[in-house]
C-alpha cells in the first residue's frame, strides 16, 4: 500500500525556500523575493490624486524655451 507523504504549509514553504537559495545563489535569491513585494496603497488612484495639480499649462511653464525643467 502506498502512503502519502502529506506536508504541511510552513514544511512546503520552508523546502521551496531551501530550493531557490541552493539554486539561485544568495544573491538570485534576494532579487528573486524583493520581485515578490506586492507593495502598499493603490498606485493608481494616489497617480491620480498628484496629477491633478498639472494642467497642459503649467506643465508648460515649468519648462524653459529649449523644453528642459527650469
């Protein structure tokens, strides 16, 4: 008869963990999990809220006659 070797969540987490070190280095591994972060707030609606303080106007006047920032 076969038996299942049932893991739990952390035991599969742990093992996944293990894995991606041993296989991508420190380094891979520490770039690998910073693409993970998932960030905070909501991107798009705080874009939205700083964006409306521009208008086509004052973007304009913001720049000099050669089109750099002033």
């Amino acid at each position: 008869m076969n038996t299942i070797d049932y893991k739990t969540e952390q035991e599969i987490y742990q093992k996944g963990i293990a894995v991606l070190y041993q296989g991508l280095g420190a380094s891979g591994f520490i770039r690998f999990i910073q693409q993970l972060d998932q960030g905070h707030g909501n991107y798009t609606e705080e874009r939205q809220q700083w964006q409306q303080e521009y208008s086509v106007d004052s973007i304009l006047a913001e720049l000099d006659s050669d089109g750099v920032l002033k």
